[in-house]
C-alpha cells in the first residue's frame, strides 16, 4: 500500500461527514484571488465525477503525494462518485446544504451558473491568469468549460476529440464513400445495408451517443447558438435548426444506419461491432485511441481503421475543423473555503500536471507538452494527436450538459422512438416544444 496521506474516500455517511467538516474552513475575502496568510497543510477534499483508475485521478495522486513531501500534513480527500447521475444528486444536494469541498466536479450547466453568480465558486479566469498559465491552455479546452455568457470557473483536465472512425475495407465493399455531408449519410447507409454490412456502431443503452446526431446538424446550420437559446427557451425544436435534425434523424432510421437493435446496445457491445469488423462507422472520442489505434486492435481490422471529422452542410455557419471537442467535466474551487493553501496547491497541481497527464498517451488540455504515443501505437495514433493542433474555437457542445435533466430525459427517449419510426417529426418535435415549455424558467 501507499504510504503517503493521499487516499480514495468511500462515497457514504463518512464521505458526506467529511465533506460537511471541510466547508468549515478558513475563508479568504470574497473576489481576492491571491489571498494573503501563512500556507498552513490540512486535508483538502474534491468531490469527483471521474473513473477511479482514469489518467486524471492517477496523476492527480502523484501530484498530491509530491505536493504532500514538502507539505507535510497535506492530503487530498478524493470523493468519487463515477456514477453522473448519482453525482450530480450529491453534487446538488451538498451545494444546496452549503456543503460543498475545496474542490468539486460540475459541467457549466445553469445550476453551476448560479452558483458562480451567487458569488460561490473562484473566477478561474483570475486564478490562472494569477498563477501564470491563462496562455498555456488550449482555447477550445477553455471554451468547453465556459458559461454562455462566456465566463469561466472550471478548470479543464482533459482534451478529447470525437471523430467517425471507418472501416475502409467495408466502405469499399459496399461501393460506398466517406460522406462528404451530414446529408450524405443515409446514401452510404443504404449501400453499407445492401451489401450486408451494419453501417453504424452505436451505444443506444446510454442514450448520449445518439444524442451526439440530434446536436450535429444544428451545429453546422445555426452554431452553438442554438442549444443555448434552445435551453433558455429563447428557441424551440420546431425552428429550422431542430427540425432539420429531426428530419435527418428520422432519414438515419429509415436508411437502417444504426445496428439492428441499438436501443440495447451497451458501450462494449458497440465497439465490439466495429473493432470486430462487423460495423463499418463508430462515433467515438480520442479517449479510445487505446483500443482502436493501438495493436490492441484485433489484426483483421487494424490496416482498415481510419476516421473522419463531422461532416458540414451546404451554407453551414461552422468550420470543418469544428465539431465536438469537449475537455470533460470541470474542476470548480469553492470560494468559500478559497485560502492560501488552497491556491498554492493548484499553482503546483495545475503547472505539473500536463506532463504527467501527457506521459499517459493522453491529450493535456494545456498546450507546450506532447503526448506520448505509444510504443505499440499505429500511425493513426499519431495522426489523431497532430489533428488536435488544428482545432477552430467553437464547439458542437453535447446536449447533454447543457439541457435541464428533465428535458435531457425526454429528448433521449423521444430521440430512441424518432429513429426507430414508432414516431415522426413532427411528433418528435411536438413532444419535446411541450417538454422544454414545461421544464424552462418553471
């Protein structure tokens, strides 16, 4: 075992206790972002919505520990719930009780907007511009993190780009083409079907990587705009944006472009299709460049395994090199218990993490630091790494972290009937214009 002060706290009543002390904190003045005094060690605690084992919780104890060998008495208490939809229950519950640790996960959703306007979470535009690294960090990975109004108060600890990866061989096959537009993509279904081959890969159980399709098209004609003012109630399903992605999901199920039966299709099960050389396209980030850019790939497929960027629309009012970029859920710091020690901990954690972070095969969301490709990596790991560098500033953010949970369920169950034909569009978009009225500004 272990012998430094860092551990992994069990979520429960000794979690919750824990995080209840540590909002009992030394307090520095509201707004100062250097705030003055001794740096005293104590137990600091962040509350967390990451995988256990993931890169960021592994990197995030080395620096805790070496942080710790100059600090003795310094430990931080990671709480972690990888479970998203028990984590933001927590999450807001804690912040409602005023409970909140020195650190804590969120998305920039409207309910972390108000926290910040309510003067509860550090301005991490300060603080890094504070501790010197506002211009190490990649625009699109800060832009992720922004509120609408274009504020930041997380911090980002991962870069992540999500491409459709092709089999080329099956393509071929089939007679078929990469689609050079969304509006393509029922063309190269209907042929991938006619030659026997499933077209698309796609984890329906979760219900988000369909979702990523209904974000796609009004990306590319309104911008990120839209779901904006789509989530404020500023618009609506039935304006051109939304409907047009209704219509195109609906043209995706009647061209048989998702696996028979996807709506219980789980994650592995997904990949599987595709790693196998069952599906010819799969929707997936970088954080699987392990398994489908390594030799971990299974041989048969590994030297027909490409990808492409998310295809444009004639009059698009996005780039081709925008699409989804996400940078992951954020790191809040709570101003409340905002002190010296608090500061000086993320001055050091925040400077030594992209090269740990990068060392891992991962993208640091910080620029100045290169990934390390892997020994057993095919050029296509490299390629997708050298993609990263040229990257435009806006995002097609997924929906799912900018909807109210309410309405994100709705649309994921309506989205499952759309393509499947058991409803059309404009159903679809009747369902969800009564859903949002409901659930917005209630």
């Amino acid at each position: 075992m272990k012998k430094h002060a860092l551990r992994l706290a069990l979520v429960g009543v000794a979690a919750t206790a824990a995080l209840v002390l540590s909002g009992c904190g030394g307090t520095a003045p509201s707004g100062e972002i250097d705030p003055e005094g001794d740096v005293v060690p104590r137990e600091i605690s962040w509350l967390l919505s990451r995988p256990a084992d993931g890169g960021v919780i592994t990197a995030m104890e080395q620096i805790a520990h070496e942080y710790a060998k100059d600090h003795p008495g310094f430990s931080l208490n990671l709480i972690t719930t990888p479970d998203r939809p028990s984590y933001i229950q927590k999450y807001e519950t804690l912040a409602a009780a005023n409970k909140l640790p020195e650190l804590f996960d969120t998305d920039a959703t409207p309910f972390a907007q108000k926290l910040a306007k309510q003067g509860r979470m550090v301005d991490v535009e300060k603080l890094l511009d504070d501790i010197g690294l506002q211009d190490q960090y990649r625009e699109a990975a800060l832009n992720y993190q922004r509120f609408d109004d274009g504020s930041l108060y997380m911090v980002p600890f991962e870069f992540q780009l999500e491409f459709f990866w092709y089999n080329k061989a099956l393509l071929q096959e089939a007679g078929v083409t990469v689609p050079a537009t969304l509006d393509d993509f029922p063309a190269m279904c209907e042929g991938l079907r006619a030659a026997g081959i499933t077209p698309i890969a796609l984890d329906g159980a979760d219900q988000w990587p369909l979702e990523r399709y209904m974000a796609y098209y009004p990306f590319r004609q309104a911008g990120p705009e839209y779901v904006q003012e789509l989530k404020s109630g500023k618009a609506s399903f039935a304006d051109s944006a939304g409907r047009a992605a209704a219509e195109w999901l609906s043209k995706l199920g009647k061209a048989g472009c998702f696996a028979d039966g996807f709506s219980s299709t789980g994650y592995a099960d997904a990949q599987a299709l595709f790693t196998s050389g069952k599906a010819a396209v799969y929707n997936i980030g970088t954080w699987e460049l392990g398994n489908l850019a390594t030799d971990a790939l299974d041989a048969g497929v590994r030297g027909d395994v490409d990808y492409f960027t998310l295809p444009t629309i004639d009059g698009a009012v996005t780039n081709d090199n925008e699409y989804v970029t996400p940078s992951g859920i954020g790191m809040a710091v709570n101003a409340k218990t905002y002190d010296p020690l608090v500061r000086d901990f993320l001055s050091f954690a925040l400077k030594r993490y992209p090269e740990i972070y990068a060392a891992t095969g991962a993208l640091s969301p910080t620029t100045g630091v290169e990934t390390t490709i892997p020994d057993n990596a095919t050029p296509l790991y490299g390629r997708a790494i050298e993609q990263s560098e040229d990257v435009g500033p806006k995002i097609a953010m997924p929906w799912d972290t900018q909807l109210d949970p309410a309405t994100n369920t709705r649309l994921q169950q309506e989205l499952t009937l759309l393509v499947q034909g058991e409803i059309t569009p404009d159903e679809f978009i009747e369902t969800m214009d009564k859903t949002l009225t409901e659930n917005v500004g209630g």
